[in-house]
C-alpha cells in the first residue's frame, strides 16, 4: 500500500530541535515533491515547507531559516530538521505529496505531534 | 505573498447543497485544490485543479474557479460530509509558494 509515515514528534523545550521523519512506502520519494503540512491546536492547516525531486527547497515565511529539509534515498526518507522552536511551532505535523494529482496532495502520512512547552 | 479568504462556517440541511468559497485576486488564473479534514484524521483531497475529482471521491463533490473565487459543491449533503473543508494552491511567483485558505467548517443541521 502507498502511504507515508511520519515519526520523530514529542515534547520539546522551548528553543529546542527536532527532526521529523517522513518515510515513503510503496513509491519513491525522490521522484515527488515531498510537502510539510502542520495543524495547530484549534487551527486550520499551514504550508510548512517543499523538497523537490531536483533538491529545490522552499519554507513558508515564519520559518524565517529556522527549519531545513533534507533527503537519504538510500532510506527513502525525507527529514525535517526544526531549531529554535517556540510554542507556536506546536501542532500535528503531516507530510503529503502529490502521487497522481499533479500537484496536489493525496497521499497524506498520519502525522506526528510536536509539543513546544517547558 | 498570495492570500485566499475561506466563510469561517458553513450550515447546510441534509440533502441539501453546500458551496464553499475561496477568494483571491484572480483566483481563477491559478489551479484550487480543496481537502477535507476531520478531526484526528489526515486532510484528504477531494477535488484538484479546480475541478478533477480523485478516485473514490463521490461526484456529489464539484468544484469551479472563475475570476476571484473558486467554489467547492457538495450536492446531496450527507451526515458525513461534516468536516472542515480548505481550499489550497500554489503560488509559483513566491519565495513561499504553498497557500492554505483559513478553512470552513461544514455543519449538517
């Protein structure tokens, strides 16, 4: 079965780091564009951030540098590296990519919770 | 950067037809996706490039986009189409490209 699992979420201090993990099954991940998606408590869904199969990467503004995105094809995985987080960065985080929508998202992991608190 | 403006909420009777809105400056120039989020669940989309409806997706879904807003319909509500509903496109002129509508809550009376 196509699908994406997301893991490395937790509870993080405030000004901490995490890398979120974004493992593609069934397809590679190397020939999409793979998307960061986040929810917040009570909020709607934000663009986070792009990696796409040419290595071209793209972050919504309030990342303002703080969050990098990377690629291991070996594994089939793309990260998610976020510093500097504050409470705001709180949410459920999702990867999507487009599989054979063109550009739209349907195929969605099952998201991986990230809490920023001390 | 690009800015598209969803009805916070939407109430529509069973059997009943909801439109959603999603407007922005010449929307209707660019290609609207729309997803349908319930809670604990991941987002699933329902219609892409305004109008294309993926696999598994009842045509009860419609979509258009025309000047400054693109619609989604959902015609013959059903109980279970309550959800939060959120239109996105790209922005390929931006440094930050990804654009999400604020989303709109679908209530069935």
């Amino acid at each position: 079965e196509v699908q994406l699992v997301e893991s490395g979420g937790g509870l993080i201090q405030p000004g901490g780091s995490v890398r979120l993990s974004c493992e593609g099954s069934e397809f590679r991940l190397n020939i999409n564009y793979l998307n960061w998606v986040r929810q917040a408590p009570g909020k709607g869904l934000e663009w986070v951030a792009v990696l796409y199969s040419g290595g071209a990467t793209y972050y919504a503004d309030f990342v303002k540098g703080r969050f990098t995105l990377s690629r291991d094809d070996s594994k089939n995985t793309v990260y998610l590296q976020m510093n500097s987080l504050g409470a705001e960065d709180t949410a459920v985080y999702y990867c999507a990519t487009p599989l054979n929508a063109r550009d739209a998202f349907d195929v969605w992991g099952q998201g991986t919770v990230v809490t920023v608190s001390s | 950067s690009y800015v598209v403006t969803q009805p916070p909420s939407v109430s529509v009777a069973p059997g009943e037809t909801a439109r959603i809105t999603c407007g922005g400056n010449n929307i209707g120039t660019k290609s609207v996706h729309w997803y349908q989020k319930r809670p604990g669940q991941s987002p699933v989309l329902v219609i892409y490039y305004d109008r294309d409806r993926p696999s598994g997706i009842p045509d009860r879904f419609s979509g258009s986009n025309s000047g400054n807003t693109a619609t989604l319909t959902i015609t013959r509500v059903e109980a279970g189409d309550e959800a939060d509903y959120y239109c996105q496109l790209w922005d390929t002129s931006s440094d930050h490209p990804g654009v999400f509508g604020g989303g709109t809550k679908v209530t069935v009376l």
